[in-house]
C-alpha cells in the first residue's frame, strides 16, 4: 500500500528540515528526507513540535537510516545489517534503533524493526501507550518542540543516560532550526565516504525502546 504523499511543510518544519539534513552525509540526504516525510505522515496528528521531536531524536539514534543496527550505517550494502544482526546480538534496530532485549518492545522481530514504517509504528504505539502518558499531556497543552524532544527522549527512547541524552537532543534541534544551521561535529555521526561503518553512539546503555 503506497504511503500518502508528506504534507505541505510550514515554514517552521521546512527550515528544521533542510537544517536536519544539512548534517546527513551527501550521498544518503535524498533517503533521510524521505524518512523524515514518513515520520511526518505518520505524526502528523500529534503536531508540528511533535514531529520535530521525532526527527530530531531518529536523527540522534540513526542519522536517518532505517537500516542502521547496533549504531551502525550499513546504507544499504547488501546483507550489511543482517550479518552485523548474526554477528552480534540485534538489540538496537532501524530509525529509532529499537530494542527487542527487554522492556515495551521485548521480542519484536529484526525484519519488524528493520522496516520504517513497521519501525515508526512501534514508536507510535508506545506514544499512545501509558509510557507515552507525559508525552500526550505535553502535546495537550501545547508544548514547544524543545519540551517534547526532551519527553521523547527519557520517556519514548529511554537511553540509560536519558537526561544527558536529552539535553544533547534539545540542542541539536535548537541547532537545526537555528541561523545557518552549520554541519557540527558533535552530531554528525556515520560516514561521508564508502567504507568501513562508524559508530554512532555509545551503545553501553540498553534503552528501553
């Protein structure tokens, strides 16, 4: 079934947009905008703010590409993720790098995780679960973006570092919506050139998600 074509941007989500993908290694920017239009698809009943805290943590987690597993870019070598997936165990998988070791997603499956939309709606269902109970409250009340990136990130991804984490997030995405939206090192993750993969993070911590 296609997916609905991303609805038109506000002036806002656009220039967060391009400033998210200012920081996305060249070759692999036309697939992360497409990500970024699932997410907003997706989303986009929660609101614009809360789209952005999305993104911005998809970003954080997997610099936008579904394929990423372990903190690891494969962009889409053939058979990349899988044999990483056999080589180690699969804890983090896919766009929000979701975890099936424990916690809300115990058990969800590689080939689910892998998938976006499959990976999106995983997320979705933990928003609209009671772990996504602040969340909701916070979009209820109209809550800026900066609020609903740091919910996101404690509450929806729930790193082992979650505040730290958060914080980092609030300001990459203040740093996407910003002037300039200058590439930074300190959140570009993966790799310009073919070669070998790059880790993104720090994968000590299990997140719940």
């Amino acid at each position: 079934e296609a997916t609905p074509a991303a609805a038109a941007l506000t002036p806002d989500m656009e220039a967060f947009t391009e400033g998210i993908l200012s920081r996305v290694p060249a070759a692999n920017r036309e697939q992360a905008r497409e990500m970024i239009e699932l997410i907003q698809n997706k989303m986009e009943p929660f609101g614009d703010e809360m789209v952005m805290a999305a993104v911005t943590n998809a970003f954080a987690e997997s610099q936008l590409d579904p394929k990423v597993v372990n903190g690891q870019t494969p962009y889409d070598e053939a058979g990349y993720g899988e044999d990483l997936a056999r080589a180690a165990p699969a804890n983090a998988v896919g766009l929000f790098q979701v975890n099936s070791d424990g916690g809300f997603f115990k058990g969800r499956s590689y080939e689910d995780r892998i998938d976006p939309e499959k990976n999106i709606d995983m997320i979705i269902e933990k928003i609209r679960s009671p772990h996504g109970d602040n969340i909701r409250r916070l979009i209820q009340s109209g809550a800026s973006a900066e609020e609903l990136t740091r919910a996101f990130t404690t509450d929806i991804e729930a790193p082992e570092d979650r505040q730290q984490k958060a914080e980092e997030r609030v300001t990459l995405l203040q740093q996407a919506t910003g002037p300039g939206t200058p590439q930074t090192a300190e959140f570009k993750y993966g790799r310009d050139e073919p070669g070998t993969p790059q880790t993104l993070e720090s994968r000590k911590d299990i997140p719940e998600s």
